[in-house]
C-alpha cells in the first residue's frame, strides 16, 4: 500500500466515509504476498494516524455540521484528552445563540466545573457588570471557552488538549456566526489567533478570525487583581461594539 492509498484511507475514515478496497486485489496480495500484506497491515496499525486537519481527534471537519443538541452532546461525552478524567462535568456555553457578540475565555475554573457554566464566579460578576455598562446582559450575548473541561489546579492548557477542543469551539462560532468575536485573556487570543504576541501589542484594533472581527482584551480575573486596567477593557469592549454597530 503506497504513502497515498493510506492517507486516502485516513481521510476517508476521519470524515465518516466507508472506504472501499477491490477484494480480488486484498485476495492476491494475501496469496501472493502474505508476509508482505501483513507486515504493511501491522505497519498501518503502529503508525500514527495522519492529521489532516491541523486538529487532533476532534477535528472540525467532523463535526462542522452538528446542530447545537449533537454538538453539546459530543462535547458532553468527549474523552478525547486527559481532562475528561479530572472534570466534575463539560463546560459548553451559555447565552444567546442568534447573538452578534461571543465571548471567549480561557478555561472553566472550579465552580465553572461544578455548575458547568462559564463565568459564574467573581469575574463573572464583573464581566456582567462590564456588559450592563454596555447596554447589554448577560442573556444578550453568548459565552464560552477555549477548552471545555477545568484543567487540574486551574493551570495553563496544554496545546494538545486545546487541539483537541479546537474543533468544537469552531463549530460553535460557525453557529452562532456572530458580528464580534472578544477574546478574553492571553490564552484565549493566543489560541485564537495563533501567536504568543504580547496582549498589549494584540488589544486596540480589530483582528481576523476566519471572516470574524476579534478584538482582545483583558481576562476579568485578571481585572480584579489589576482593577487599574479596568479603563483599558472598557476601551477594548467599546471598540468591539464599534465593530458591532458598523
């Protein structure tokens, strides 16, 4: 079997599509050849399998046309990574899924993981309380995260389990196809946007994700222990809603 016929064969099996191989030629392989079929079939096994998509297991390409129920579903019962161990539950979103405005954070936190909804805690509370300083409530916008599970001790994603969640949080950007994209923190725009610049160099203006205006600002946990960036947000999410309004 070439190089080809198996990435053939992979990309088949990652979008769902039988694969179908003539048995006259598996037939004469196994007569003529068998150490050799066997030999290339075990080899088929122990290679690991080839990433298509730039997105492990999860890949959007699978599951880009989900509806909401079968999208929260797979997320519900995904055990793709490692937190799926340690969770308490998923984490998927709430809000408006008509709604011009995403937010996007890092990582569900404890209580995040025992409600199983994104920013419930004091940065909740601020962020809902930036929003009412917008004209806005928190049922007037939607709200996620980069991964749906809590990492153990809160700490950083990793990038495979951010892979791993990649898919999902892109179906869901291709449901709710919002008017602005907030990326709230460091991490979330860094995995957005895929850079590691500073979030100084990265707020002020209008980013592209995919088609989508992303402006980023500051996490809200990170407000309540820098209250001084307080009027920087306020800048970034006046911006976003210049974006909105255009």
């Amino acid at each position: 079997m070439t190089l080809t016929e198996q990435n053939r064969k992979r990309y088949l099996q990652a979008i769902g599509l039988p694969l179908w191989v003539p048995r006259t030629r598996d037939v004469q392989m196994q007569t003529l050849y068998p150490e050799m079929l066997n030999t290339q079939l075990q080899n088929d096994i122990n290679e690991p399998a080839i990433n298509t998509t730039g997105i492990s297991t999860n890949s959007f390409a699978k599951i880009s046309g989900l509806d909401w129920p079968e999208l929260s579903s797979t997320v519900a019962s995904c055990t793709a990574c490692d937190l799926s161990a340690t969770r308490t539950q998923t984490v998927f979103g709430v809000g408006n899924k008509n709604s011009d405005w995403l937010f996007i954070g890092e990582a569900p936190g404890a209580e995040e993981d025992k409600q199983g909804q994104p920013f419930v805690g004091r940065a909740g509370l601020l962020l809902n309380a930036m929003l009412f300083a917008l004209g806005l409530k928190r049922d007037d916008i939607y709200i996620t995260n980069v991964l749906k599970c809590r990492p153990p001790n809160n700490r950083d994603p990793k990038p495979e389990e951010v892979s791993q969640c990649e898919g999902f949080l892109r179906a869901q950007i291709n449901l709710i196809n919002p008017r602005v994209i907030v990326a709230l923190g460091r991490h979330a725009a860094h995995n957005l946007l895929k850079t590691d610049k500073t979030l100084a160099s990265l707020r002020g203006r209008s980013h592209d994700f995919h088609g989508t205006p992303l402006v980023v600002t500051y996490h809200p946990a990170y407000l309540l222990r820098s209250p001084a960036d307080k009027n920087k947000s306020w800048q970034d999410l006046c911006l976003a809603k210049t974006v909105v309004q255009q």
